[in-house]
C-alpha cells in the first residue's frame, strides 16, 4: 500500500473516531448529580400555586448523608417576605426530592419540589439523561416533548455558565437552564398552559449563590424579622416635641403671647 493510501486510511479512520467519540463519551445528567456534603444553594423562586408566583427565597445546606445512606439531610431556609422559616428535610438519592420536611417548611419544599427540582421527576440517578437525545419526556406534549434545545451561556446572579436549554414549547418555549456539571438547574421560565393571549408565569427561578462549606449558612440566617429603629427613635422625638411645646406654652404665658 502506497503512502498516500495509508494516510488516506489513517485519515478516514480518525475522523470517523472524531464523529463516534461525541455520542460514545456523550454527557448525561440528572438532578442532584454531583450533591455532596456541605453544597449550599440559594435561589430567588416563583410559583403560580404560591401567592400568584410571589418571588420568594430558597436556600438549603446538605448537611450529611443520613445515618442508613439513604439521603441526605438538608437544613432549609425559607424568606417569604417578612416570613422567614428555617427546619429540617431529607433529600432522597435517587432524586433529591424532600421525602420528609418539618412541618413549618411542607409548603415552602413543596415549591422547591415543584419547581427546581421538577427535572428529577425526568432525570434520576437511575435513570440519567443524555443531552444529545432529543427527548427526555414526551407524555402530554406536542412535538419533541421535553429535552434538550440549545446550548448557551447565561448569566445569573452566582455568575456566568455554559448550559443546555432543557424545555418544551407549548403555545411559548418553556425553558430550564441546567449546566453539566451542576446537581441543581440555574434558571427557569415556564408559563402556564392557556387560550389567554400572553400566558402568565408557570414558575421562574434563579441561581443566587452557590458554594461548598464546613459550617451552615442557614443557621447564620435568624429567624426574628429585621426590627427598625423608628420606633424608638419616634419616641424620643415625640418627647422632644411634647417638652417643646410645653416650653412654648409657659413663655408664651409670661409674656402674654397668644399661641395660635
């Protein structure tokens, strides 16, 4: 064999290398890949079901695995608005669902549950997904289904990433950002299935912050709402307007001035 048709050969052989080696060595991702003890999450959440999709804050601390390694125990934050609640849930591993909450956060794991974690109800541990498949879900959805669209960069507030546009289109394009190599997705915009013209918001969320650490965020956090200093200062001030005007009032007496 002749150079030239060895290194014709070689050639065909490595390209066809290079076109195999994506699909061989693809990534697939499922919620909570990745989570280890100590990742810290917060996110600014909105969801129809919860007060017509009042922005809220969720953060959650992996604090352990439990004591069987059947999860994890998680310490949970809640701020919606002046209610703040902080308690104790369990992730599961084969999707980091909250299979048990204390009672004053059931609510606030629900919206977790509904929202960024929506994708583990698709993609578990078990079951991981392959962001070159075109569809991830398809019961109930027209066209593709669920599953990848596009790749991008987006900026949130914990910063700037590479992700694949997880969604569906369904009347508008509902999307779900989720970076590779993240247990949790980094943004949302969904809206509600309707015959209403522009349709409002499903659910929305976003990364706020994002970090490993040895000691809990969460605990940092009080629960008591901020107390102004008004309240006392006012007092003070009305005082020194009561003695004021008592001091108005006896000189205006000494020198028979009328105080209108």
């Amino acid at each position: 064999m002749s150079f030239s048709l060895k290194a014709l050969f070689f050639g065909i052989v490595v390209f066809s290398i290079v076109l195999t080696m994506h699909s061989v060595f693809a990534d697939t991702w499922y919620e909570g890949k990745g989570l280890k003890q100590g990742d810290y999450f917060r996110y600014s959440v909105c969801f129809t079901d919860w007060h017509n999709c009042t922005p809220i804050e969720l953060d959650f601390w992996i604090q352990n695995k439990t004591s069987d390694d059947s999860g994890y125990n998680v310490q949970f934050l809640a701020i919606d608005g002046s209610n703040i609640q902080k308690g104790h849930t369990v992730f599961g591993m084969i999707t980091p669902d909250p299979e048990h909450s204390d009672p004053n956060i059931a609510d606030y794991t629900y919206v977790y549950k509904s929202t960024i974690n929506l994708l583990g109800n698709i993609a578990t541990s078990e079951s991981p997904m392959d962001f070159n498949s075109p569809t991830w879900y398809h019961h109930g959805i027209v066209g593709n289904g669920v599953g990848p669209m596009s790749q991008e960069q987006v900026t949130v507030q914990a910063g700037t990433y590479n992700a694949w546009i997880i969604g569906w289109h369904k009347g508008v394009d509902n999307k779900i950002w989720v970076v590779p190599n993240l247990p949790f997705p980094i943004k949302a915009a969904t809206y509600i299935d309707c015959a209403c013209g522009k349709p409002p918001p499903l659910f929305t969320f976003e990364l706020l912050e994002m970090k490993n650490s040895p000691y809990s965020p969460i605990n940092q956090t009080s629960t008591e709402p901020a107390h102004s200093a008004l309240p006392e200062f006012g007092s003070l001030a009305g005082m020194i307007i009561v003695l004021s005007i008592i001091g108005v009032v006896l000189i205006s007496r000494k020198f028979n001035y009328r105080v209108m």
